[in-house]
C-alpha cells in the first residue's frame, strides 16, 4: 500500500496537509520545514514548485513564489535537496506546481526524479485532464505516482465521475473558484457544493483547499471530506524569523482549537 492510500486507511476523517513553497523563506529550508511539519503532527505535505506566472494562487504564495526564485530555487535543486528526504519524513510528499517548469524538465525525468526521491504524488493544476489520459497516466502509473485533480463548484458531475475514474489518491476540491488565500466563507451555496460531491460518493477520498486557515475553517471543512489542506495561511507563518519555534503551536492550532 502507498504511503497516500495509507494515511485514509489509518484516517478516515480530519486529514490535514499543509502546503508550502520550495526554496521559501530560505533556499535550504525545505526539508527541515517538511521534517518539523510531520514531527507536529501534520499528515501529508504538499511542496510547492516555484513559478514565475502562479495564475492559481493569491498574492501570499505569490509572493513566496517569486522570493523563492530569487533565492535559487529550481527544479534541479529541488530534487537535489530531496535526495535525503526519506531519511527525515515519512508522510506521504506531493509536488504541487505548474505543467510549464514539468515539461522543461521533461515529463518521463521528472516522474523518475518524484520516484528517486521519495516523492508520492504530483498536483499539477493546468494540466488538462485528456493530455494527462492520453500522454501522460502510463508513465505516472507505471512509477507508482499519483496524480491528483482539482474540482471547482463549476466542475460538472460527468466530469468528476471522469476525474474519479482516473485518480487513484485523492481528489482536491476547491472551496471556491478564486485563487488561494482568501478566507473559507461557507455560504448555503458552498454548502450545497460540498455536499453535493459528498452524496456522489466517489472512490476516492477528498481534500478541501483554498481558505482553509483556522480550526473553525479546518473543521468545517472535515464535516463535508477526509479533510482540509492549508497554504496561504502556514506561508505567512514563514515570514517570522522564529518560524521553526512556531509551527508545533500552528499545527496543534489548526486541529485543536488551541
């Protein structure tokens, strides 16, 4: 069993993931982040790929972003860094990024570099669904990487069924159709959306995403999948100098209240 099937085997609610940026606040700091997050309890890991056009996220991973490339952060060095990731974190660690810097890199490398490493999974937003199908699936799937999709409040029922069809870790669902950072507003309609994919009853586990911030946002949103992921929010912890201080105390926030 892969280390992604496990963690919803072992859990079947209030599954928490945290995202953050390679190469953010400091080039090397993105192992022992991702070491600190699991020592405090975090479940799985999403490490984002810098990229200069993040069309998908708010002005915070924005902002890390581009900090993160000027201080060297490339997809060569994120891999050279993660040689030694499996010595340090067990959870399951997904790459989150843009298709561009994935293709540059070259696709069938790039999955063997993911497998070398340790690497469980990729989240690839602007990569649509039939390239994937058509170019792509074999080489994830013969390497043993999930891949993962996004749904919107906008995404059709066939096309979840689709996109259900396909995945084989979880599904991502966006709280709302804007870019990441804006706090989770549960009005009656994303409560209708949320329920709605929750009475489809899919195969695969689910995960809510952007505007998770709080225990009252992670919460909520566990009320309606397997759990939340949080970005933007655990980005701006990374501002502070004492970040590494902080985030057994942000962690336990997140899932306690406290």
């Amino acid at each position: 069993m892969n280390r992604i099937k496990n963690v919803f085997e072992q859990k079947k609610s209030s599954v928490l993931s945290i995202f953050f940026t390679a190469g953010y606040p400091d080039l090397n700091s993105t192992v022992d982040i991702a070491e600190a997050l699991e020592k405090a309890g975090a479940d799985f890991l999403e490490i984002g790929i810098p990229y200069s056009d993040p069309l998908a996220d708010g002005p915070v991973i924005q902002n890390s972003s581009q900090k993160a490339i000027e201080n060297g952060m490339t997809v060569k060095v994120l891999f050279e860094q993660l040689k030694d990731l499996r010595k340090r974190v067990s959870i399951p660690v997904l790459l989150m990024g843009y298709v561009n810097p994935v293709l540059q890199y070259g696709v069938e490398r790039f999955c063997s570099s993911c497998v070398e490493v340790g690497v469980d999974g990729l989240i690839v937003p602007d990569l649509p669904m039939y390239e994937y199908e058509e170019m792509y699936r074999s080489c994830f799937e013969s390497k043993g990487l999930s891949n993962i999709f996004l749904i919107t409040p906008h995404t059709s029922d066939e096309r979840i069924r689709k996109i259900d069809e396909l995945s084989n870790g979880f599904i991502y669902l966006l709280s709302s159709s804007s870019t990441t950072g804006k706090n989770l507003a549960v009005s009656a309609g994303t409560e209708d959306y949320f329920g709605r994919i929750k009475n489809m009853k899919l195969r695969n586990p689910t995960m809510i995403g952007f505007g998770i911030s709080d225990n009252k946002s992670f919460s909520k949103a566990s009320e309606y999948a397997n759990g939340a992921i949080v970005g933007s929010a655990f980005v701006r912890l990374l501002d502070s100098e004492d970040y590494m201080d902080k985030i057994p105390g942000f962690i336990q926030s997140l899932k306690n209240g406290q």
